[in-house]
C-alpha cells in the first residue's frame, strides 16, 4: 500500500496487513478494556472484624443481662468495628494474548488511515526547544495541535516543546497504546517510526 507523505513528494510504502485489515470492533474494545483494567490500582483495602484490634473477650456474659448477646466488641454493627464486606486489595489486569493485541493495533491503524487521522511525514525534528517552533513545524504538514505523534525516538527537544500543550502526546513505538490511538483526534507518525511499526506488527 503507497501512502502520501506530507512533507515529501515520495510516498511510503506499507504492507497491506497493516493499513488494510479490517476493523474488529470486539477485538479492539476487549483489548481496550484490558489495556486500561492494567492500570487500575486495586489497592483499596478495609478491615474486616477479624483484622480490627480487640474483641477477644466476650462483652458480658451470654444470658442474664437484659441485653443483646454479644461475643465480640470489634462486630460490624458496632462502633469502632470491622466492615461487614470489606474491601480487598485486587488484580484487574486481563490476559489477552500477543496475537489478538497484534491483531487490534493492525484494526486500529487501519481504521485510522481510512477515516484519514493518519498522516504521514518524513521527519519531525526540532532546531530548539520551542513550543511555537513546534506547532510552526505541525502547521506546515497540515496538522493540529491535537493528536498523537509517533516517532522512532523521543528526543529532549521534541518532548519540552509538547510539554505546554494538553491536547496533544509524544510517544515512541514502544510506548504505544490502544487507548492513545484511539483516543487521538489525528495521529502523526514519522516515516521511520512507521516502518518499525510495520516490522513489529507483520
């Protein structure tokens, strides 16, 4: 597949199975969700009455006082007792196997190039660490200052210079995500950074 390069008058050229797969709306949702159950803590944690300090003794006696019986003071319907269902610390994190997160990136880029967030540009380098030199550099190629860019090695200029501006993310190929593609309003991506895109996806 020959695809446009921006800021070049040679295209590129990608495997079909790259930019041409279909797009799997379940594959790319489950490994979606998985991506981001991964990063949830589960470090919330209570005391249950058997992990709050105290109540070994019984109260008072079992019969005879007129009140409830009562075998511990550390019961969940007293004050200062352990939670009836207390939280536990958990794992989130899903298996999803290297070829169906192979599969839903191919999915996910190939669907980014068909509705054209995709754009392609030979390089992306900086003379300075300016914000306004980058957005310069973007708006020659016809980008926004919204979106991903990709490129095959974050260097210090590239990243300070994104650093003022929320809306968009500086990633390597390593670093990439499904949540970032999809998430993105336009992803550029670097002739180089694409072909060892292409290299990790065949």
């Amino acid at each position: 597949m020959e695809l446009a390069v921006a800021n070049d008058s040679n295209g590129v050229t990608v495997a079909d199975t790259l930019l041409g797969a279909e797009f799997n709306a379940t594959l790319v949702h489950q490994v979606v969700t998985a991506y981001m159950a991964g990063g949830r803590a589960g470090t919330k944690a209570q005391k249950s009455r058997a992990d709050v300090r105290g109540g070994g003794k019984k109260p008072w006696r079992q019969k005879g006082t007129g009140r409830a019986r009562a075998g511990t003071i550390r019961s969940p319907i007293w004050s200062g007792g352990g939670v009836t269902f207390a939280a536990r610390p958990r794992d989130f994190s899903q298996k999803v196997n290297r070829k169906m997160y192979r599969g839903a990136m191919r999915a996910i880029f190939s669907e980014l190039n068909r509705q054209e967030r995709l754009l392609v540009v030979s390089e992306l380098a900086l003379e300075e660490r300016k914000t306004r030199g980058l957005l310069d550099k973007l708006g020659s190629v016809g980008a926004g200052s919204r979106g991903l860019i990709i490129v095959k090695e974050v260097d210090d200029k590239l990243a300070y210079s994104a650093n003022n501006l929320p809306g968009l993310v500086v990633s390597d190929v390593s670093g990439l995500d499904p949540v970032a593609l999809v998430g993105a309003e336009q992803v550029v991506v670097t002739v180089d950074a694409l072909k060892q895109i292409e290299e990790w996806l065949a």
